[in-house]
C-alpha cells in the first residue's frame, strides 16, 4: 500500500544521507515500488507542457528557475506553478515529500542512476508469494492441498500495464515469480511490453523463477530476453517441501538456464537465506544443503547442477553486475 511505498522511499533517502557522508557500510542496488509508477500516472505530477505523464526524457523541465520546494512551485514549460501534491524539491532538496515520494523517473531525472555505493533507478512487484506458504501461484493446485494453486497478488491488467508504463520511462523492471503459472504470465507481460515499447536497452529481471511449466519456459524467457535472479541455497530448504506440496517439479532449472543462454544473476535473499556466498555456490554445484542438513537421498534435481565457475559469474560481474 502508499504507506509501505512511503517506508520503502524513506528507507532510500536514509540510505542517501549516508552514502553522501560516506557512512554507507555497503554497496546497494535499490529497487522501488512498481506501484509507485501507478501512483506517477493517478496524480499527473509535473505535468509538462500540457503532458498528463511525466516520462525519463520529458521531467519536469525548469524554466529560469533553481528550485522546486513544497510550497514554493516553479516555472515549467510556460507554466507558473506545480500543484501542491505534485511539488518536490529539485536543486538542493534532502528528501523527497510524502505526495510525491513514489516517482521514480522523477527521482532519476532530477538525482541520476545513483551514487558510488548506492544506486537505483529500478521497480519491483510481485506476481505470486512462496512455496512455503502455499501462495506460489501454480498452473495445477497443490498436492498436499488440493483447494488451493496459489494467490495472484496484483491484477494481471494492472501489472501488465504497470510494467510497460515503467518500462517505457527507461525503468528497470524486477518482478517476484516462484510457482509457474506467475513465470508464464511474467513472460507474457514481458512480451506485451515489447510489442509495445519497441527495441530497447532493457534488463528484464524474474526474481526466482524457482518452478517452471516445462522445457518450453526456459525458451520464452530467453526469448523476452529476461534475466533469473536465483538463490541457490533456497534449494536446500525447498527440496522436501516441494516435493510434497508439487510431486514432480522442475525446480531451480540452473543448468537449462544457462544452455538456452539466459543470464542467471545469483545472489543469497539475505535476510531470508544465509548470506555466505561460498555455501550458495556450493549449493548450486552440488543441489545438495552445503551445511550437510536434509541431504538424504543426495542431489535434487542433479541434471539442474551447474560448475563452481558458473556459479561464481552469477554472483560477479560476469551476471549480477549485468542484472543491476
């Protein structure tokens, strides 16, 4: 809801403050709320020459003026003032207000990509929830629960509309997918915005993609040119439950990944899974729980495994460095 946006936004501005001091204790990649795009879209903020939609490449142009305050508005394109629920700071502001703090293209526009150890310029969503939970949103209905497949959690037009909106303002977009039915309609989503928005330099990112549809999968996300953002060492804790709730299930496919040439960016989900990367690599290598818990029956899935050095480039430069 605007009330987590609004945390989320906060959160950014802290993070800001304390790269600007050099306190930042860590490099971060910052992804927003795609909803904050829906909010850019309802309030017409900086309307521009007339414009109803502020876009990366028409923001807010100024006009003879250094600063856009809160109540203070400023010229734009021959306009005399911004209305009170559109109006941020501009040249010297700290922090973003709570009318306008769910503008990304605006917040680029006016800060760029970012700073040294802190950048952003990306939105997130989510399609499903988790395995865990039984809200993974599935094409067939869970084996130990027969009354449910799992929960949409945004309306397909909504999120579909939403990712081509962002996408055309020069946003990367990262959407959360676990069961397959959320990875098939991710794909169709991305689809439908290429059609749409044409050639572009974008970096399509499904978060997890753990649970796919079959072989085919693996074809469309390359196909959208989508990268998988993977956690290997969510294999470990999955492998039992998985096959309980889904019985035979193709599951974290890091091997067909990486031979139908789809990036695959590994990381850890920390603060959900340990943040050790040598036991995610380890995992990955050997689809197995690196600290030797739940091993019985040995690797899961063991045609998925890939070399230590592919694992590696998913966490280095080679692949993360590309998803950001």
């Amino acid at each position: 809801g605007n009330a987590s946006a609004e945390r989320v936004w906060k959160d950014l501005e802290l993070m800001r403050a304390l790269e600007l001091k050099g306190e930042l204790p860590l490099r971060v990649h910052a992804y927003m709320p795609l909803a904050s795009w829906e909010q850019l879209a309802q309030t017409a903020a900086c309307e521009v020459a007339g414009s109803k939609q502020l876009t990366r490449t028409a923001a807010c142009e100024v006009a003879g003026s250094e600063q856009l305050t809160q109540t203070a508005a400023f010229e734009v394109a021959g306009s005399e003032q911004l209305t009170q629920t559109a109006a941020c700071e501009v040249a010297g502001r700290e922090q973003l207000t709570q009318t306008a703090a769910c503008e990304l293209a605006q917040y680029v526009k006016w800060e760029g990509w970012g700073l040294p150890r802190l950048t952003w310029g990306g939105v997130k969503a989510f399609m499903d929830g988790s395995l865990g939970s039984r809200t993974a949103l599935f094409h067939d209905p869970y084996a130990d629960d027969p009354g449910t497949a799992g929960i949409r959690v945004e309306e397909a037009t909504w999120m579909r509309e939403n990712i081509r909106q962002a996408d055309a303002a020069g946003l990367q977009v990262a959407i959360h997918a676990i069961g397959d039915l959320a990875v098939d309609e991710l794909v169709s989503h991305f689809n439908f915005t290429l059609q749409a928005n044409g050639p572009a330099d974008r970096r399509f990112r499904i978060e997890h993609a753990q649970h796919l549809s079959g072989p085919l999968a693996v074809q469309r996300i390359r196909k959208v040119d989508a990268m998988v953002s993977a956690q290997p060492m969510h294999l470990a804790g999955d492998r039992y439950m998985a096959s309980k709730r889904l019985g035979e299930d193709r599951a974290y496919a890091f091997r067909s990944f990486q031979e139908a040439g789809v990036k695959l960016a590994l990381g850890s989900d920390w603060t959900v899974a340990p943040l050790d990367v040598l036991d995610s690599i380890t995992a990955a290598q050997h689809r197995m729980d690196p600290r030797g818990d739940a091993n019985v029956g040995g690797p899961w899935i063991p045609e998925e495994r890939i070399s230590a050095e592919e694992a590696l480039q998913g966490f280095t430069k080679v692949q993360r460095a590309y998803a950001q």
